[in-house]
C-alpha cells in the first residue's frame, strides 16, 4: 500500500484547525502527531471544527450529476460489470495488500465475531474478511444477484450467508453485529448518510464499523469524469457522517494502490478506510427524512438509459488512470515524485 500522508487534504486539515504542514492549531484536540506517519487521521466529538459555511454533506448542486449513484443504475451498471468485476475492477483499484490494509482498522481480532458485509458483491473484501473470522459468522449482502453469483462460487466463501438487500435499509436487527464492512459500495447509495446510519442500528454496542470508499479528486479532468460517474466523497464528508449517525472514536486510514506513490489527485476509487465505534445500544440518534431515491417509482427509460451511457463513458476514464499511473511508476525513477 502506497503512503500518501498528507497531500490533497488540505480540505479536512483547514476544516478540523490544523495547518497544512500537519501542525495543530492551538485548542484543537485533533489527535495528529504520530497518527500522520500511520497515515491514520482521528477525531473526537469535541474537536473544535472551524465551521463551513454550509454542511458538507448538503445536497451537491445539479451540476454534479453523479449518474450511477442510483439504485437502478448501478443494478445495471453491475448486471454488465460483474462479468468482469474481479479481473479488471480489482487489480487497478483494489488489490489484495491493499485490502488488507484496509481491514486493519476493523480489529478483526476473535474468529468468533459477527460480520456483516454491506456491498459485498462478488466477496472480494470478505475473503480478506474470512482471514480472520469464521465464514460461518459473516453475511454478504449485496442489492445485485449478478454480483452475489460470483461470491457463491468461492469455495472460502461457501459457509457464508449470502443475501440479496439495500444498504439504506438493512434487513438485520437492531445491536446484531459485531463488526460491519462495507468496500466500494458507498458511491453508489443515493443516501449516504442513511447507510452509515444503518451501519450503526446494526452493531451491537462497542460494535466497529469499518468503512472503505473513494476519496474525491483535486485534478480537473478526474475530477470532472468522477461527478459525472458516482459519488467520490471527501475525507470530512466520511466524518462527518459517521458523527452525525452517533459514532465515537471515528478514524480515517489514507489506502491506495502502490504504484500511486501516494498521488491522490485523481481520486481514487478506494482511497480510505473510516472506522468508528457505536457507544450506546439501540438505534443511531440521527433522525432522517424519506429515501431519497424510490426504487419503485417508474423511470423514463430513454433519460434512464441515457444517464447508464454517460455514467458508464464517465467510468471508463477511470480504467485508464491506473494504467497511466502504472506507466509513470515505470518511468519516473525511484524516490521521485509522480
Ligand atoms: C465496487 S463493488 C464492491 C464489491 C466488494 N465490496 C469488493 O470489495 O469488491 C460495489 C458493490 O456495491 C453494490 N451496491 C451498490 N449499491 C448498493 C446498495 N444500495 N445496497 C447494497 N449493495 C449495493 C453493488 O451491487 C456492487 O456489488
């Protein structure tokens, strides 16, 4: 896994009262010092925070329009992408040391415990889960029975329970879980918030969720084909989030592929890990409104198929940024940046 550290973050260093070099500004509690070299960024609730002018997490203007993070798009985005998935999808944006270094934060740390892996698709994330915990303890759910397919045939997989279900509306119960993961799903969930939510309803108390999902880009051109495609959250989003849905203890781990050397400017598709831990029993504080997409409502199919098209021309562009990352790793000489 590449060491990124701090380039890129200024957004979250400025909101959270700590200067660009990564020294703290004075009455922050901001645990940095030591945590940067880990490349792990932690919170508490009583950071001061120097306030934006409006919630990050707000509705992104109309301008952004983000195509497949919708339901039904990304069900038929992955009707064609499972075919695919783990041959072309994963050695780009998601390789296995990095999923490893991803899961870390998670304590996966007893055989014994509840697992529960929220986009699972095609299991990826859970073999690296099932390392550590017994298959028998851990449920894949995944809303794209194309995706669950491919989980069904790994033979390391086979104890697990595999479901089909929606991330904003989980069918466990309440304080059920010890742990929930979830690996390059968020992108696609119209509500992120919701989800997060939900990850806390489900965990029992002292539960830990472990959260890994894209981090938004700074260069135009990526940044440009990333709100066209999904959601690429910014690092505060994630933590605010997981605050407002109740967590304690709420850390962000930086991830990306090796050949990177750290570059985050174009986003990466997996680029973090947030992790956090449920407090109290029961349901999260945070009270929401409606979903924002109904699934049920009918769609134009010709707007429908049209936004599939230009969300999945938008996503091509984001094959290619591994490989030219790959090519600069080449050529640049060692140590040097790229
Ligand atoms: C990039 S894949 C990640 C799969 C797997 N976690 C991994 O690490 O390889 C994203 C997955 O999220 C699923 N997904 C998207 N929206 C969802 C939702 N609302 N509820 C459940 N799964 C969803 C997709 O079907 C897809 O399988």
């Amino acid at each position: 896994m590449a060491s990124s550290v701090l380039n890129g973050a200024d957004n979250l260093k400025l909101m959270r009262g700590i200067a660009p070099t990564g020294s703290v500004f004075l009455g922050s509690n901001f645990h940095v010092k030591g945590l940067l070299k880990k490349n792990l960024v932690s919170y508490s609730q009583r950071t001061r925070t120097i306030a934006p002018k409006c919630s990050v997490s707000s509705s992104r203007p109309a301008s952004q329009p983000r195509f497949i993070q919708h339901k039904k798009e990304a069900f038929w985005f992955y009707r064609f992408l499972s075919i695919v998935y783990d041959h072309v999808i994963n050695p780009g944006h998601w390789t296995e040391d990095m999923r490893d270094d991803a899961l870390e934060p998670a304590d996966l740390n007893d055989r014994n415990l509840i697992v529960v892996d929220v986009g699972g698709g095609t299991g990826f994330t859970t073999l690296g889960i099932v390392k550590h915990v017994d298959a028998k303890n851990v449920t894949i759910l995944d809303q794209s029975p194309h995706q669950l397919a491919k989980a069904k045939e790994k033979e390391p997989l086979k104890d697990c329970k595999i479901i089909e279900g929606d991330a904003e509306d989980l069918p466990f119960p309440t304080d059920y879980a010890d742990r929930y993961v979830s690996a390059g799903s968020i992108e696609y969930w119209p509500d992120p918030q919701r989800g997060i939510k939900e990850a806390y309803r489900v965990l029992k108390i002292g539960g830990k969720a472990c959260l890994i999902g894209p981090v938004y880009p700074t260069f135009w051109l990526s940044r440009f084909f990333a709100d066209v495609w999904m959601l690429f959250p910014k690092e505060e989003e994630y933590i605010e989030w997981f605050e407002k849905a109740g967590f304690k203890d709420v850390q962000l781990k930086r991830i990306g592929p090796k050949w990177y050397r750290g570059v985050r400017r174009h986003g990466l598709i997996m680029g973090c890990s947030v992790t956090g831990v449920k407090p109290f029993s029961g349901d999260s504080p945070l009270q929401l409104g409606p979903k924002a997409e109904d699934v049920e409502k009918p769609v134009n199919p010709f707007v429908f198929f049209l936004r599939f098209i230009l969300g999945a021309l938008a996503a091509t562009y984001y094959v290619f940024v591994p490989i030219y990352m790959w090519l600069k790793d080449q050529i640049v000489p060692k140590g040097r940046p790229i």
